[in-house]
C-alpha cells in the first residue's frame, strides 16, 4: 500500500460496546473511498474488553488496500492515546474520531481537501453556522457554552467549540505539536489548539451535524472543574516559556 492520504486515529477507553458499530461505519465509509486510508485504534487504559474487541474486528477486516492497526496505551488519557496514534500514523492528513460517533462518518471528508483548503488544522464545531445539534440536555450544552465561553477568554478567543471530539491535522506538523503536549487529560485539544494558534496554523471550524450520546464517558461537574484548571496550567506555562 502506498502512503495513506487519510488516518482515522479512535483513541478507545470501556468501548466494547460502541467500538465495534463504529469500526463498521469508519470502516465501509473508507473502504467507499478512492483514496488510500488506515485505521488506528488506540485502546486506552480499559477495564473492559475493549482491546479483544478491537483486536477482533483488525483480524477480520485489516488488509493492505486499508490497515486496522490496534494500538495500547496504558496510561489513562485521552490526550495520551490520541498522541499515541498521531504519533503511529502515516497519513498526508489524521483524523481524531471519538468512539461515540456522534457526528456522520460521511461528514469526514469536509475537514481536508478539495472540500477544505489552505486548513492546517480543521475541527468539528457544534457552534459555527450551520451546526446543528441533536437531543442535548439544555443543562449540557449550557455546561459547553460556560466552559467555552472561558476557553474563549483565556486561550482561544476566535473558536466557538474546541471540545468536539472530531479533528483534522496536516500530517506534518502532528509532530512538532503533540511533541510539546503536557495536558494527557480530556483538555489535551484546548493546549494543542492553544499551540497551533501561538505558531500561526491556520485553524477552521467546519459546522457539523451532532447527535447526543446519553451514554458519553463525560462528568460534567468533575471534567468541567478539572479542564477548567488545566486552561489555567496552560496559560501559565506559555507565560513562563516566555520569560
């Protein structure tokens, strides 16, 4: 196989139940494709089956025309497994994918080119014109927007939703980027955003379709409080780099 165009890098934490559904559609979605793609998952510190289940659907489906490589990362971490599969994977552009699957696998090719140019950077937002949410608590969305609304203040005041779990990066700058990451928590994409931005990438929203997943891995008082911190470690940590 030549170098994949695309990588779709899933980090995985207590999954077994949603992963294999969306390997399914990740999978037929890029096996529809005409360019060269692969699949990483990275299962994350699991207490469940998770990484059987992972490792099962790679024995079934992996090829070469498109690999489904499974991946472990033992240290819990969103931020930690994404690294990991940036870090593993090959392609001209890579593409983060929540577990979930809250947004259309078809909505994958709006984050690159020809649908998407002069990006290095694009993100799915549930705020941008044009987003539209579906069956989110409005205790939920009023939650994101307070949360934002600090992002907004501290670090990232031209972007309306840095939390959507669905990113794109230019191959070759995921290095330079994810190399510099302390955050390995659920804040890890406000301090790579935060990152880019300092270094002049060129960041896009792309307004997404996004339907609630009453079953998501998020607290919403315990992740907000400890993001929240992890805003502040960020914007301190620039200001003692630049001194």
């Amino acid at each position: 196989m030549s170098k994949p165009f695309l990588s779709v890098i899933i980090p995985a934490f207590n999954e077994e139940q949603r992963l294999p559904g969306t390997l399914e559609q990740v999978f037929a979605f890029l096996k529809s494709q005409s360019y060269p793609s692969e699949i990483l998952i990275v299962e994350n510190a699991s207490q469940d089956k998770t990484f059987q289940v992972a490792e099962e659907f790679a024995a079934r489906f992996h090829s070469d025309e498109l690999p489904v490589v499974v991946l472990q990362e033992h240290q819990r971490g969103k931020g930690v497994a994404v690294k990991k599969g940036m870090f593993a994977s090959s392609g001209k552009y890579r593409f983060m994918c929540d577990a979930d699957l809250s947004m259309p696998v078809t909505e994958i090719n709006r984050f690159f080119p020809p649908a998407l140019k002069d990006a290095d950077i694009a993100i799915a937002s549930r705020e941008a014109p044009g987003a539209v949410r579906y069956n989110e608590p409005a205790y939920r969305h009023l939650v994101g927007r307070v949360f934002n609304t600090l992002i907004r203040v501290l670090a990232l005041p031209t972007l309306n939703d840095t939390q959507c779990g669905f990113k794109c990066f230019r191959g070759d700058i995921v290095e330079g980027l994810f190399e510099d990451m302390t955050i390995t928590g659920w804040s890890f994409d406000v301090e790579i955003l935060y990152l880019a931005q300092q270094r002049g990438y060129r960041i896009q929203e792309v307004p997404i379709p996004w339907y609630f997943n009453p079953d998501s891995h998020i607290s919403v008082v315990k992740d907000s409080t400890r993001m929240a911190l992890d805003i502040f470690k960020i914007r301190l940590a620039d200001r003692q780099n630049r001194k």
